[in-house]
C-alpha cells in the first residue's frame, strides 16, 4: 500500500517535472504578443500593468495591428501553407507508394538502398548543398518557382519518410490486403480502399512531420525564391530585424505566434481525426 | 461442380524449406474438409496455395475442373476466412460483409441489401454499423463469415477458423459452423491444429506431417483405424498406447503381458516379429480384479475426466492408460487389469499400419 | 486403408505460370512494385543524388562563393580533406558533436522519450493529451520561433530561468553552452522517440510483462528481458534517424551561434560559418563529405549492435 | 464508401495544390509587349530590415522614374525585390544569382564586397557594362575621392557609392557629469579614454568601456573594435597587398584589449561572448549601465534616435556625447594622424546580365541623384550620403551626422575589398577574443600570425 502511494507520488511528480520543462519555454509567446515593449522577460500582459516591477506588463493588441499591417507577414502564412502543403502531399504521395512496395516485395538490395539516400539526404538539406541546388533549379528553370522549391524540398525529405513509413507498414498485419486479394479486389483497389486507410494515421504523422519541415525552412526558399510575395513565413521571420541586426521583438513574437497557430491548429485537426502514429500495430 | 483437386501440388520456398512436397488431394463438391496437423506442418501453406496467396512451385490446383494454379487469387472463386479474421477495422459491418459485392461492382443499395440478408441470418442485426473493434470475438467470426457467404464463392477456406476464440465460445462456434455449412452445401477446407476440433466438424480429413499427408479419411477413420503412429499419437483426446511388442504364434508379448493379435492383423504377422501395438485408452475394459489378455499393473495416477476417469498403470516399466467410467475409478497403488477390445486394437509395423 | 503420403515419383519441375503469379499481400508484382517505387525513386535521383554528388565533387574543388575562386576553381584532389583533418577546429567541432548527439539525442530525447512513453503507456484521457499535445508542439514549432523562447528562457538578465531559479544574472549560454544547446536540443526533439516508443510498447505483449512481473522481475530487469526484444527494430529505427538529424541540426546556431569562442560549435554550426559565412564552399563541402563518412560510421556501428545482441 | 470520399477527397487536394503550384510557377516573366522592365534589389524590405529606404524605392523612385521615363516617350517598367535579411544570407543569394546570370538589373552590395565579386566576374566595371556614360555621370564631381575609392576595384569603377559612415566614441554624459568627466570629453590617446574609464568605475558604473571584442559580435568586432584601433596604432589591415601580421601595432592593440577586458573590470568581457551581446550592450547604454562606446554613426541613428531607435533614448540629444577616436598616442595613427576612424558603405551597380543596361544605369543614376537623395533622407532618416552637395543641405540639423561628414570621413579609413577580408576578420576576432580570455596578447598576436599566414597563403604576403 505504501509502496503504492509512493508510486503514485512519484509518478505525479516526474509528470509534473516533464510539464514544466515542457511549458517553460513557451511562456514567452504567449505573453510577449500581448505586451506593449516586449522584451526577453516574461511579463503577465495586464490591462494598466507594467508599473510597478510585479512581472507584468502592459497589455496592448497594438502588436497584432502592427503585422496585420505589415505588407508582407499574412501573405507569407500563405505561402507557407502552399509550400508546405504541396510539399506534404507529394512527399506522403510518393513515400507511401514506395514504401509499400519495398514493405511487401522484395526488391533486390532495398535496405542498403535506403541507407544510402537516407545518409545523403543530410548532405542535401545541410548548408554545403546551395550552390548544387541552386545551379540544378537554374538548369531546370525552376528559380523563383514554388513547384522547384517543393520539388527540391520533397528530394530532401523522402528518404526518411520512405524509412518511417516502411517501418509504419512492415508492422501491419497482412491479412488484410490478402483478405481483399481473395475477394478479387486488384493492386490498387487493396491500396486505395485497404491500405491507405490503414496505414492513415502513419500517413497523417508523415504530412504533419514534412508540414512543420516545410514550415521552419528558411535557406532554401530564400535563395531558390527571389520574388518576396511568394515567400513563406520562414523568411519573412528574419526580415523583421533592424539594419544593425537587432531583433524587433514587438513583431518578431506575435508574428512568431501567428506563425506557430497554422501548425498548431494542424495537429489537433491531425492528432483527433487520425490519431498521431509513428507506428502500425493496428487497433482492433 | 466445384471440387478441389490437388495434383502432385509442391511448395518450395526460396530458402530451400520443402512446406508442400507433391501433395495429391480430392475434396468433393459440398464436403467440409479439415486439415489437421501440427504448427509448422505445412498445412496453413497448403490452404494459402489453394486460394493463391502462395504460388505453387509444381503441380496443379484444380477447383471446379478448372486449373487455377497459374490464376490470381480473386479469380479463383474462393472465398477466406483468416485466422485473424481481417475485418477491415475502418469499415463497419455492413461494409465489410458487402466488401466482395463492391469489388464486384454491385451497386451500393444491392450490397448493403444482401448484407443486411446475410447478417441477419447470422445472428448479426443490430450489429451492422459497429465498427469490428466494437465487437466481441464470436461477433467477429460471425462478420468473417458472413463477408464470405455473400461472395457466393465455389469453395470456401477457413485458416484456424476457431482459434482467437475462448474455449466455451468455441465449442458453440463449432456446432454452429458445422450447421452453417452443412446448410450452404459450399464446399469448404478449414485449416486446424485441434484435433478435436477437425474430428467434431469435418465430413473428411487430412493429417499432415513436414509436408506430406499422412491420412485421409472421415473422423471415424481416423481415430480409429489411424494410419501410422504419428496419426495414432496425434489424433485423440487422450493419446494412443503405443507399446513395443513381439509376436509370440498368435499372441502377442506387451510388457510382459499376452494379448491376442488383433483382428485386423490376423494371419499378416511372423512369429519373433517386433512391433509396435497401439489401442485408445477407450477402447480398454478396465478391472480390478485379473482378467485374460490383460495388461495388468500398479495403478499410478488417477486423472478426472468428468464423466470418466484416465488410469494409468505402471506395467512392468511402460505406462498404459485406460479409460474407466465415473464410479468405478480405482485407488493409487492398487492392481489394475486392462483389457483392450481386440477390434480396436492395431498393430504398427515400422510405423505404419498392418 | 488408402496412405495418402505423396509418391516420391512425382516431379517437382519449376511450374513457369508459378513465377508470373506474385505472392505478395497485395499481389503487386515486381514490376508494380518497381512502377510503385519509381517516382520517389526519380524525384530522388534528381534532386538528391545528383545535387549530393555533385557536392562530393565541390569537396574535391577550391571553390568559393565569390572571388577568382569562384570563377575558376581548381581541382585540388583530397587537399580539403588533409586541411580539415589537421585543422583542430575541426576536431573540436567533431567532439562537440559526438556530445550533442550522445546527449541530446540518444540520452536526452531517447532517454525523456522511453521515460515519457512508459508512464504513460496504460493511460487515458486528458492527462496523457495535455503531455503528448505538449510534448509534440515543442517539435513541430517552427525553429526560428524556438529559437526565440530559449533565447528568452535562458537570457542572462530577464530570462525565465533564472527568474525562476532565482539567480539573476548566470550566464547560461555562456558558462554552459554545450549544457544549454543538448538540454535546448532534447526539449525539441523528445516528440519522435515519445511517438515511437509509445507505439512500440502498445505492441508489447501484457502477458509477457505480467509474467515477467510474477517471476519476481525488477522493474529494469522487465524493461531488459521483455520490453528491449520487442522494441528493438523500433530503437534501431529510432536511433538511425534521430543521430542523423541531430548531427546535421543546425538549431543550435541560432541559441549560442556557435560560441562562445568556438565551445558550442557542432559540425553542422562550423560547416555553415565556412561555407556561408567565409564563402568557403569547397571546404564545407569537404567538411560535408566527412560528415557523410561519419553518420556511416554511426548507422553500420547501430546496425551491428542491435542485431547482435539478443 | 465514407473512406472512398474522403480518398477522393486526398486525390483532390493533391491536384488542385499540383496546379495551383504550377499555376503559380508560371505566372513570373511575361514581358509586356515593347515595355523595358527593371528590376532593383535591396536588402531592405517594407516593414523589417531597412524598411525606410524599401519605401524610397517603392513608393518615390519607381513612380518618378517611370513618369519621367514616360515623358521621354519610353516606357519601362520598375520592380522592387525586397529581401531583408542577414548580409551574409543576401550576400550568398547575390552571389547565386550572379554566378547563374540571374538577378535583379539594379543591386545593392556592401563596398567590401566589391573586390570579391569583380574577380569573380560577378560584377563588371560600369564603363563595360554601360559604356561611356558611366564616367561622365554628373554624381561623381560631388563625391569625395575617399568614397570613391569605395566603388574603384583595381583602378576601375565598378559601381556607384550609395552613401558611407563612421565610427566615434560615445559616452554617457549623466554618468561622466557623476564620474567629474566633461561633457564635451575628447580623449587624445588610448590612455585617456583608460583613465575616464578608471573614474566611471569608480563612480558606480558597471560598464566603464564598450569596445566590441570576440567571435559572437563578428565583423562588429573588427569594424568598431579592432580596425580604428589598429589605424590608431598607426597600421591598416591591407596595405600594398601585404597584410598586417603580429606585429607591434596589433600588439598595442591587443593590448589595449587586454587592459580593458583582463580583469581591470572597465569592460564586460562576458557581454562579447553572448550571441545577443551587440544588442544588450546598445540596451545597456540606453540603460545607462555602459559609460563608453565605440560605434559608428548607425548607433545614433537607428538605436538610440528618440523616434524610432531600437533601444530609444528620448534624451538622446542631450545626453549622448560623441568623440573622435584618438590614436594611440598624439601622432601616431596611420598617416601619422592625431585621430583616426573606418568607414563602410554601400555601393550600387548594374548587373552585367542585365538586358537593359542603359536604362538599368539610367535608373540607377536617378536613385542617387541630388532629388532622390534629398527625397530618401526626409522625415528624419538622414544619413551621410555620397554627395557633397546634398550633404551640405541635408546635414544643417544633424550634429553628428554633420560631425562625422567634416570631421570624421577625411580622417577614415576603408577595409581592403578582397575576398578572403571576411575569413582575416574573423582571425581579429578570434585574437581579441582569446584576450578577453586571459590569453596574454603576445600569445594571442603569435596565433593570429599562424592563422593569418594559413589564410592569406603563406609569410610573403604579411608585412614584417
């Protein structure tokens, strides 16, 4: 009994470590956005706070006037959406098709196949590899073109998507698309009316992880999109310094919150209508 | 009309691993076959070739006359139950009893018809929007069988069809399946380790061992008269006694103890010949007190069985069971007299019957 | 009695309809699964192998972003690779990384991820949502966000750190930057091992836990004999990907930009101060190749680990 | 079926995101028909970096360009490519787009890129890529040699200067009126600003010095720490295409580091080694936590303007004093000057890809004609600009800029344009750095020596 109340404390009490450590960081955007000169200390925005020197501050939506007027930060939510939209769905298009068939056939040499792109696609997305890209996306005539950034970006990301869903589908059982091969259905049929419904959850985690790539990238957009209103958030973000460098807090933190909501409200929407899986094992 | 035949049907797979070794197999139109053997037997290969799911690497699989080994398996006309049922867990009922019809590309309206019929008939109204994960183990089976019957397949193919259930739902399960495909007439192979279960349901069956088929007959046949000792010691609820013997002129020497050669042996041995001599613990008629042709020993262990009692006595160093009715169960350590039915007895001469 | 056993007769011959019927789940077929494969495969080979080997080639090269060199490169063979392997920044930027990834990625998020999934392995409800929900946003947040709130949590003079700890003024960034950028590091990328651990020990038997649990099995000694064997593809997975990525992360660049003086300086942080901020590409794109070679190193060393051991 | 529409419904998103991306890869180009169109780049960006000077272009130049285009009877088109971010990331993408034979037909660099993408071939002399008129533009009598020197690569012209700076030394007059300093202080060696740092330590100032040190602040630290003490110690980084090793002058300056940062407490050390520590220390000054800084004219301008300033002072005009920064001792700068500084700026040419070179130039002339200068520097964002004409207008209400324009730019100085400046930048830093440690100067000047030779490829191209 003792023992179980002590397991109980503890396990209460190592939540409760991981929820702090969690939370903590995120304090700041949640507050800073709604203070009137934000700066790095996180202050409770209270309507006539920031008098005394109690940690609040006062409370003011003149921030988020400031980027609704700014010319370009909604637009470039925009941009964001369709970069990394497009992205997701070529990526969760092409990598599901692959790694279904390298899960059920097998192919000559696919693992060692794997590895291989999966070791040089960190060379691809490391800081070494603009001047190739660039010069490729030049000779295919994909400069300041949104298909050659998601084209390029969707390179990067697919041997490791191919990876992860290999592994979702290697653990779901076959009985199923078996089941549907003795009922007549074809190839596809199984694909589209057994497989991608099962292995949904693992698809919707792969949109949601290629999303939040897609959303935090920065070089290449910037380098492969020269036209400003097609670039996404990602940019925008390091435009809001000054000549000197330094950090327009005020934007930087209600656009960094408005920024972070698409993703957010993306992963609820994911995580209540699929469930948020790294992994098969179907649910009976 | 759609018999299954199998000829000289082979199953290697890349590895080298022989699981079917050129098997030959008649199931008549509308029989409820079994196969029966141990894990790994080569029977679950044996029933994913017929339906396609394996591809033979020689010999034919013939259903309804026709050679279908080169066939994909939706064009076979079988329909499967799997061990795990495989009921598509996005769907619901409804849906996946109709899951065949709409691969056939039966309007909506017709399908959901015909499995609201099916169902219905399996117990399963009320049911039909649940998703499989909202039902219970007997519910599932029901669905995996009803999503089979509305194909109106040739053959149907069941792959331990009993297994995920718990003992009590089994037994029912059992009773209710055997009705069930007696009144479909489909011709039906289940794939079973339990060898209760393929003596309880099948109209015929097929022991099989490493790949071959070791027996083939109706359940009374086999448990009676089993065809080698590995059939002998694999079929039965309590196992076969299997006891070194010699021939001694028309008796035979079993630990110690003469009994007479059986019936069915009669005038096929040669004296001094050593053999192996097996009866069912059911087919002994137990005493107390000494008896002729009996194996008679020291009564160690008493198992309760019920409605009868397993005895085993120690003869001379081998142990021999017998069945004894409830109320006349001897005591640990008393003599025991088992008598076994001389028309039931058999004799295994390298293993195979005489 | 009729004995059904097979005639040793019968021929086994190759039957040749036999190999055009595929016997995969699906029925796909080699050439289905090779047309299945096929435009991955494609968009792979034009805009990552040839792009990555293209770079390999670039490491071979004096080429810069400006300046004569960029205009006419030499060939200079493995001089770049000699360079750096004498270079002790790079060495140090080698060590550093073996650190983060040691302890970020397989200690810090394996390590919080294991923990986080374990407890909450049998739960329900809100609680485990708030966790996960939590958890899960720390790593789909944009970094440039990121980057922000940790430069704010852990800021010298107002952060919430100290705030909260009560000492003003430590300099966290400064006097523990390797400390900040694994403990910055795990905060971020828990989520994935969370997911997959949690996954994975669904897939875990109860059974064999209970009975382990009966035999009288500490709590490690269950995690050992039970849970390990059943996880291990999924540890393998795991590791492979997250060592990866945490060798290339270059987040940590925007916490302590690499300093200071050069302490917080991981491989992926140096190579972009050379190939970005001097213009050295050809070297980065040496330091690049070594980097390749190392994360081979890394994944064939995994690989023999977890399928040799039992 | 529920999943049938939902799959039809995947199928649909990823066409209809498929054609929206081609769509939108095709809608760039399109020439008008017979209408010339130019584009000009900046990193400047409407509402971020540099947002004032997008505006120029955006709202003033292109309109009257274009009308008095119009009214030439040509019709040419102007385009703004806003970028705004960091300058090596402009840099990079410049560079890329350069090397492709892309990029805008107008760009903006910084002037110590100039060398770097002349060999290159990135960038060509005017005279080549628009012929004739590039020398005889009417700006170039009102530019001072010095400035032009900015925009002259190996005795060519390679684009038009946009404007220059330079760097002083601020103090805190509050906090020196504490310590018993004067209000117009005007240190005339090293030693002195030492001994006003000795009396605002005394007085309770927690930072006495500023003088930017270390990696973190990159090129802040050589462009307003390093270089003006080295010219005050009488040596310039480049000089005759020899570069400057251990010697004496870098010593001194070493040195001069090592008194401030060696555990005298008249500078932060730590304060260079944050990520962030450029900004803090503006905050800290704007505070009044910092008693001298050393900065170029940007500080007066964009951080402590009472308007818009990013650490604002509202008393900024009272309260912030500024002097030249003298050389180590009387004499002793470089060209044996009493005071010394650097300077920066930008230039702006025309891209050699351009298909439109004349009108490229012609628009790029207008940008830094007298009216558009005029036009740019309005509302309270003046600066120095390149021309001595506009200057003398534009400058009347401005002290310091007034300061910096006559007193400050005839004794600066300029880096050496060549492309591997940034990676001996970066070894200053490093030095300085490594002193703030506690690494003894000599040691520190021994390893930068090392290291410079490695960069510069060998001990023949450092001066002894």
């Amino acid at each position: 009994m003792i023992r179980f109340v002590l397991g109980r404390i503890g396990f209460y009490a190592l939540v409760a470590v991981v929820l702090a450590f969690f939370t903590l960081p995120l304090l700041w955007l949640v507050t800073a956005p709604f203070t009137a000169d934000p700066t790095y200390e996180v202050r409770v925005p209270l309507p006539g706070g920031g008098r005394g020197d109690g940690g609040t501050a006062a409370f003011t939506w003149d921030n988020f006037r400031a980027v609704l007027e700014h010319p370009y930060a909604l637009p470039s939510l925009y941009n964001s959406v369709l970069l990394s939209a497009g992205t997701a769905a070529l990526v969760v298009l092409l990598a599901a098709l692959a790694a279904y068939a390298l899960s059920r056939v097998r192919l000559p040499g696919r693992d060692a196949l794997l590895y291989v792109l999966l070791l040089l696609s960190s060379i691809i997305t490391g800081t070494a590899a603009i001047v190739p890209l660039f010069q490729l996306a030049v000779e295919l005539d994909l400069i300041d073109s949104r298909l050659g950034l998601v084209l390029i970006l969707t390179g990067g990301l697919l041997p490791a998507a191919i990876f992860m869903l290999k592994d979702f589908m290697d653990s779901t059982p076959k009985s199923y698309e078996e089941s549907a091969r003795v009922f007549g259905a074809s190839p596809l049929q199984i694909v589209r009316h057994v497989v991608v419904p099962l292995v949904r959850p693992g698809l919707a985690t792969i949109a949601v992880w290629a999303v939040a790539n897609v959303w935090g990238n920065f070089l290449m957009p910037y380098l492969l999109l020269s036209d400003v209103e097609k670039q996404p958030a990602a940019v925008i973000t390091y435009t809001l310094y000054t000549e000197g460098g330094q950090a327009n807090l005020r934007l930087l933190s209600t656009f960094g919150l408005l920024y972070s909501v698409p993703v957010v409200l993306m992963y609820l929407f994911v995580s209540k209508k699929y469930g948020f899986r790294f992994h098969g094992g179907i649910k009976r | 009309m759609a018999a299954i035949e199998l000829r000289g049907l082979t199953k290697v797979y890349p590895g080298g691993v022989t699981a079917l070794d050129a098997l030959d197999l008649v199931v008549p139109d509308g029989e409820f076959f079994a196969l029966l053997g141990p894990s790994g037997c080569g029977k679950t290969t044996l029933l994913r070739t017929i339906a396609g799911l394996e591809a033979a690497t020689g010999g034919a699989v013939v259903i309804g006359g026709r050679d279908v080994t080169g066939v994909q398996p939706g064009e076979r006309d079988v329909a499967m139950v799997f061990q795990d049922y495989a009921l598509f867990p996005h769907m619901d009922v409804a849906d996946n009893i109709a899951y065949p019809l709409r691969i056939k590309k039966v309007p909506k309206g017709a399908r959901r018809g015909k499995a609201a019929e099916v169902g219905a008939r399996l117990g399963l109204d009320g049911l039909m929007d649940r998703r499989p994960g909202q039902l219970s183990g007997g519910q599932q089976q029901r669905v995996a069988l009803a999503r089979v019957m509305a194909t109106q397949a040739q053959a149907f193919l069941f792959d331990e069809p009993l297994s995920n259930l718990d003992a009590r739902l089994r037994l029912e399960a059992r009773t209710f399946l055997k009705k069930l495909q007696r009144e479909l007439g489909v011709t039906t192979v289940f794939v079973t380790h339990d060898q209760a279960e393929a003596l309880a349901m099948a109209d015929r069956m097929a022991v099989m061992e490493a790949g071959h088929i070791r027996q083939i007959g109706t359940p009374a046949e086999v448990f009676q008269r089993p065809a080698n000792t590995f059939v002998a010691a694999f079929i039965g609820s309590t196992p076969m006694n299997l006891l070194d013997a010699t021939v001694r002129g028309d008796t035979l020497e079993v630990a110690g103890c003469k009994v007479p050669v059986p019936a069915s042996a009669e005038g096929r041995l040669q004296d001094g010949e050593r053999l192996v001599y097996g009866v069912r613990p059911e087919y002994m008629a137990y005493s107390d007190g000494p008896a002729d042709a009996a194996l008679a020993g020291k009564v160690a262990i008493v198992e309760n069985l019920g409605a009868s009692y397993l005895v085993t006595l120690d003869v001379g160093d081998v142990a021999v069971q017998a069945v004894v009715p409830e109320g006349r169960e001897p005591a640990v350590g008393s003599d025991g007299h088992a008598v076994p039915r001389r028309d039931r007895a058999l004799v295994y001469r390298d293993g195979e019957l005489v | 009695m009729a004995q059904a056993t097979s005639p040793p007769d019968a021929a086994p011959g190759e039957d040749a309809r036999a190999r055009r019927h595929s016997t995969d789940a699906a029925g796909l077929g080699r050439v289905r699964a090779a047309l299945f494969t096929a435009p991955a495969l494609a968009l792979i080979a034009v805009f990552l192998v040839f792009p990555a080997l293209w770079v390999l080639y670039l490491g071979l090269t004096t080429y810069r972003l400006t300046g004569a060199d960029a205009a006419e490169p030499q060939f200079v063979g493995l001089d770049n690779f000699v360079e750096a392997l004498w270079d002790p920044a790079f060495w140090d930027s080698t060590w550093l990384t073996v650190e983060f990834v040691l302890g970020s990625a397989v200690v810090g998020q394996v390590g919080l991820g294991f923990t986080i999934a374990w407890l909450l392995r049998d739960r329900r409800g809100p609680l485990k949502r708030l966790v996960e929900g939590l958890v899960i946003l720390a790593w789909i947040l944009p970094s440039a966000v990121v980057s922000f709130l940790w430069v704010a949590l852990l800021d010298r003079d107002s952060g919430t750190l100290n705030a909260l700890l009560g000492i003003p003024g430590f300099p966290w960034l400064l006097d523990h930057p390797m400390l900040s950028i694994v403990v910055f590091n795990t905060w971020r990328g828990t989520a994935f091992s969370m997911m997959l651990y949690g996954a994975a020990l669904g897939n875990v038997p109860p059974s064999h836990l209970e009975s382990a649990r009966l035999a009288g099995a500490t709590g490690w000694q269950q995690l050992r004999d039970v849970v390990f064997p059943h996880i291990k593809g999924h540890v393998l997975t795991n590791l492979l990907l997250i060592s990866l990525w945490t060798f290339n992360d270059f987040t940590p660049f925007m916490l302590t930009a690499g300093g200071p003086d050069g302490r917080s300086e991981v491989l992926a942080v140096h190579v972009y101060k050379v190939a970005v901020q001097s213009g050295e590409l050809g070297y980065g794109a040496a330091l690049s190749t070594i980097i390749l070679l190392i994360n081979l190193v890394v994944a064939v060393f995994y690989l023999r680990l977890l399928r040799s051991k039992r | 079926m529920a999943s049938r529409k939902r799959s039809i419904g995947v199928i649909a998103v990823v066409a209809a995101t498929g054609l929206g991306l081609s769509a939108c890869g095709q809608s760039s180009g399109g020439a008008g028909g017979g209408a010339v169109e130019l584009t000009i780049t900046q990193n400047a960006i409407a509402g971020g970096k540099n947002a004032v000077s997008a505006e120029h272009i955006a709202n003033w130049v292109i309109p009257t360009f274009e009308a008095a285009q119009k009214a030439k009877g040509k019709d040419v088109k102007v385009k703004f490519i806003p970028s705004g971010v960091d300058d090596e990331q402009y840099k990079t993408k410049l560079s890329l787009d350069l090397k492709s034979g892309k990029g805008a037909d107008v760009i903006d660099i910084d002037g110590i890129w100039a060398g770097e993408f002349a060999q290159a071939g990135y960038i060509k002399p005017l005279a080549e890529v628009v012929g004739a008129e590039a020398d005889t533009w009417e700006g170039w009598s009102q530019i001072p040699d010095a400035v032009q020197g900015l925009a002259t690569y190996d005795g060519k012209k390679y684009a038009l200067p946009i404007g220059t700076d330079g760097r002083v030394l601020y103090f805190n007059k509050t906090l020196f009126q504490k310590a018993g300093l004067p209000a117009d202080w005007q240190p005339k060696s090293w030693q002195e600003i030492l001994d006003a740092g000795a009396k605002l330590k005394s007085s309770g100032v927690p930072v006495p010095i500023q003088i930017n040190a270390g990696t973190a602040m990159g090129e802040a630290t050589t462009m307003q720490g390093v270089l003006p003490l080295l010219a005050g110690a009488g040596a310039e980084i480049q000089k005759d295409g020899k570069w400057t090793g251990a010697g004496q002058a870098l010593k001194d300056v070493l040195g001069l580091y090592q008194k401030i940062y060696g555990g005298s407490g008249l500078g932060d050390p730590r304060l260079q080694q944050e990520a962030k520590g450029r900004d803090k220390s503006f905050q800290q000054f704007a505070q009044g936590r910092i008693g001298i800084l050393m900065e170029g004219d940007y500080f007066w301008r964009g951080v402590v303007n009472p308007k818009d300033g990013v650490a604002r002072m509202p008393d900024r005009d009272q309260n912030v004093g500024y002097a030249l920064i003298p050389a180590m001792e009387p004499g002793k700068g470089i060209r044996g000057q009493d005071f010394v500084s650097m300077s920066g700026g930008a230039l702006r040419t025309v891209n050699p890809n351009s298909k439109h070179p004349k009108e490229a130039f012609e628009l790029l002339a207008f940008t830094l004609s007298a009216d558009a200068l005029k036009q740019e520097t309005k509302g309270g964002n003046v600066r120095v600009t390149p021309r001595g004409d506009v200057n003398k207008e534009i400058l009347a209400g401005e002290p310091l800029l007034t300061f910096i324009s006559e007193k400050v730019l005839p004794l600066t100085a300029y880096r050496p344009p060549v492309a591997i400046y940034p990676q001996v930048s970066v070894a200053l830093q490093e030095a300085t750095a490594a002193v703030a440690g506690g690494t003894p100067p000599d040691q520190a000047a021994a390893d930068y020596q090392k290291k410079l030779e490695g960069i510069v490829g060998g001990a023949g191209n450092i001066a002894s």
